[in-house]
C-alpha cells in the first residue's frame, strides 16, 4: 500500500498522536488517519466530515488503502456523530482557531475525548484560553514553518492547574505557548520580533495595540533577547 504524504503541519500532528481509536474532525481527505493505522499509531480511526465533497473523497482513499475495516467515515458535523466515550482522541486541523473553539464549544463535555491535538491555521490564543477553562492541559506544542508558523497544539484532560504556565507572564505565554517560549525556538523568536515591529508604531495608552506590545515584549525578555 503506498502511503498518502503529508504536510509538514500534517506530519507534526500525526507524531503527537497515539490511541486506541482516533477521531479527525473536518478530515477532508482522510490521509491523517489512514498514516495513523499504517504506522501503527491508531488502532482504528473514525473520519468525520460535514461536506459531501470531501465526504467522497476521504471514503474513496480509505477504500483504495483496503482500511475500510479500520477506518469508518461517518457524515456529520463536529463531534456530533460520534457516541460519549467512543474515542481516545481527536484531531482538529487545518481551520480558524475561532472555528476550531467553536466546534469544541458545540461537543458538550460528554463527546469530548481525554486527548486533543489541534492545528488552528492562525493564533493558537483562544485554544490555550478555552483549554484551561476547560481542564484540559497543554502537554506539547509545535510551531511549524510554511505560508506562516503553524501551531500544532496537543491538549490533554488533567486535574487542576496546568503547570505549563507557572513562572510565566500569562498573557505571552497564551499568546505565544508556554512550551514554545521555554524552548526559544528561531521561529518563535522572528515571530515575536515581528509583532514588536508592527506594534510599536500604533501603541499608545488605553489602544489595544498597547497591551499586544506589552504581552511581545513580555514575551521578548522570556526568550531573552532580540528576534534576530
């Protein structure tokens, strides 16, 4: 069986995944879940997708992969079609972290499995919020190179507080990852240098570009240092 390629943002959450079964939420074309079961990473995967374009052609390459056994695809919205419990972890990628939050929101607590790793296409901020609201915590982040950083995010449901962001300035550090500024990644370093640039001329007390300027510094003397 040749396997499908992935992305690069595709590849990182694939290497954060391992369950006994596996849900990709929005999956488009199935490829996550069908390297997930060939390399052994999932025991068995349930795409779900809401759209009958991409509906067809994930049931069509998880036909030609002869992993319809392993695999099943299920047509609806979110976790909607999937039963309380049914899953050890999910997969959202490849959406807005609004959208992302959204979908999450709309699960309820009951469909929602203990392990999460998700891939928001812009600020990965509202997912870190909604995780920690929510009980669940930041166990590993990614950033990813490509059009712009992909933020790869795996969350996982714990008691209490989540140590990720202790002796850390809150605001940077669900603005720009906890795990993400303790590493001091060159790509979160730009990143961070490159909101300080934009920012800088349009701060002014009481504009919010004024309190972003003071969560990138902030984050700036965590990394300790210029972004160059």
């Amino acid at each position: 069986m040749r396997l499908p390629s992935l992305d690069a943002r595709l590849e990182a959450v694939l290497a954060l995944i391992r369950a006994g079964t596996h849900a990709d939420i929005g999956s488009d074309h199935a490829h996550l879940p069908i390297r997930l079961i060939a390399q052994g990473r999932a025991e068995r995967c349930v795409v779900v997708e809401l759209h009958p374009g991409p509906l067809a052609h994930a049931r069509g390459n998880v036909a030609r992969a002869r992993l319809a056994a392993r695999i099943e695809v299920r047509a609806g919205d979110g976790f909607g079609p999937l039963a309380p419990g049914e899953v050890d972890s999910a997969s959202v990628t490849g959406m807005g972290a609004g959208t992302i939050a959204g979908i999450l929101r709309r699960a309820g607590e009951g469909r929602l499995p203990p392990a999460l790793v998700l891939q928001p296409n812009d600020s990965p901020g509202p997912l870190r919020v909604w995780a920690r609201e929510h009980g669940y915590h930041l166990r590993a982040e990614r950033l990813i190179p490509g059009h712009w950083p992909y933020p790869v995010l795996r969350l996982e449901r714990r008691p209490g507080d989540d140590p990720a962001y202790q002796g850390l300035p809150l605001a940077a550090a669900l603005r720009y990852g906890p795990h993400l500024l303790r590493e001091g990644a060159t790509l979160l370093r730009r990143q961070v240098w490159a909101d300080i640039v934009r920012l800088t001329p349009l701060a002014a007390p009481g504009r919010t570009a004024q309190t972003q300027l003071e969560t990138a510094r902030a984050a700036l003397e965590v990394l300790g240092g210029d972004g160059h």
